[in-house]
C-alpha cells in the first residue's frame, strides 16, 4: 500500500508539533508512597515534522500510549516514554501532555472521619535531540478563602468561597516534587482546607479556622511566591488563585510567574 505520510513536500516548512490530542484512556499514576491508582486521563502526543516529509504516522502515536498507559506515571518514566516516542516515530523532538484526576484519603480534621478527593492534576514534557526532557507538573487544588475587608467591616460574619489555586512548576535538573507534596503544600495556602466528608464538629473547625485566618486571592498567590521560591528544586513555576465569589457575579484572581523557562527547543 502506498504510503503518503513519506513523501516528500515541496514547500519545505519545517513543522514543529504534529500529532493527536484529546485521547482519553485509563491510565496508572504512581503515588508517593509507591502505591499505583488508575484514573482516567486525556492525552496529547506530538512530533516534529521535517520540512521534507508529508505528514507524520499518527497510528504509532496512539501505539505509543497504548504501550505505555499501564506503566505507573512518573517523571522517570515520561522521560523513557518520550525517548521511545522519538525512536518509534524517527523524530528530532517529542512532546507529551496528560491531564487526570489523582486521588487522595483524607482524614477530616476533628472526627478523623477518611474519606477520597480528587484533584485535577497534570505533565507537560517535551524531549529534545540531545535526549533533554523538560518537564511541568501542575496541580489545581480546590481551598477556601475568607475575604479580610467583609470581616473586617462587619459586625458578624464575613463572605467565603471555594477558591482553586492552580500551580505548574518546573525543576532543575535532576530534581521534582510529587503530587502529593504540591498538593499537601497548595492546601495549607488558603483560609482553609477543604474536606469531602465533614461531621459537625469537623463543620465547625472549618468555619473558625477560615474565620480566623481570612486571605485575600492576592494573599494565597503571595504565600505560594514564598513557598516556591524558597524550594532550591525549583527553577520555573506560575501560580494562579482564582475564587468562585460568593457575593460577586464575577470572580476574583491573582496570579504570578517567576523563574527561567527553557527556551524551545
């Protein structure tokens, strides 16, 4: 069968990312305690494309991740998915995305009462030709925040609201973080944790605890500045918290970026 996907293209453009994007499969994500969960993810998997070749295989695209799907996801092994992606495709660079839900016990703070959340959670990672994987880790975790002016100013009560701070970091080399840590961390960085199951005293914790320590969007970002800057693993990060206001119809947001990204490559 003739295959068009080789053939030469006279226009000589040099492509920088072909491949397939939206591809849901379930997939396993080892956790920090080498425990393994199997969630189910969405994918993307690219290539670049020489400015000689029509087009690019995109059935080994999917290959690929079918191979490598139920091998628990770390940052190892992203790295040797992604080399086997160059290898599989004959490709200068690759590029990997995965979104998922990873999922988490958690004890509620007075009962002690396990119950499982999940967080939306992800990897970007993209391999160059001298085998360099740069890779981003993020995390959304859902807090609450208690506005500091509507305490301030009212007699009783004061205005809250779930509020999700967005993190996505890169690391020196050789290093990273778990998702348990960036998410362990993101949680401490709000008014106040949020818990799936709360018995009334667990209920009662939760409003004192985020009335006593109210937090503007901007002091969240702040507090995750602080944090990520003082973290010698990293060398890149952007961090983002937005709430879902409960007297306002719009929301509120901050969000700051700092550090050296690696240039494409």
């Amino acid at each position: 069968m003739n295959d068009v996907q080789s053939r030469a293209d006279e226009r000589q453009v040099d492509l920088q990312q072909v491949g397939i994007r939206r591809v849901e499969l379930p997939w396993h994500i080892a956790g920090h305690d080498g425990s393994v969960q199997v969630t189910t993810a969405m994918a993307h998997l690219a290539v670049d494309l020489p400015a000689d070749l029509k087009g690019t295989h995109m059935s080994r695209l999917v290959e690929v991740l079918e191979a490598w799907k139920d091998r628990p996801l770390t940052p190892a092994v992203v790295g040797d998915m992604l080399r086997a992606t160059r290898v599989r495709l004959e490709a200068s660079r690759a590029h990997l995305g995965i979104t998922f839900t990873y999922f988490k016990e958690k004890a509620a703070p007075v009962s002690g009462q396990r119950s499982t959340m999940g967080y939306a959670c992800g990897v970007e990672a993209t391999i160059s030709g001298d085998n360099h994987v740069d890779m981003t880790l993020a995390v959304n975790v859902p807090i609450t925040t208690v506005c500091p002016c509507s305490k301030e100013i009212s007699v009783a009560g004061a205005h809250n609201q779930r509020a999700w701070l967005r993190l996505r970091v890169q690391f020196v080399d050789g290093a990273s973080m778990t998702f348990e840590e960036m998410i362990a961390a993101g949680e401490t960085l709000g008014s106040c944790e949020i818990y799936p199951l709360v018995k009334r005293a667990d209920e009662k914790y939760v409003t004192e605890r985020g009335y006593f320590n109210p937090k503007f969007v901007e002091d969240v970002v702040r507090d995750a500045v602080v944090w990520l800057r003082g973290d010698a693993r990293v060398r890149w990060f952007r961090a983002e918290c937005e709430a879902d206001e409960s007297i306002h119809l719009h929301n509120a947001y901050a969000a700051q970026e700092e550090g050296e990204a690696p240039p494409p490559r």
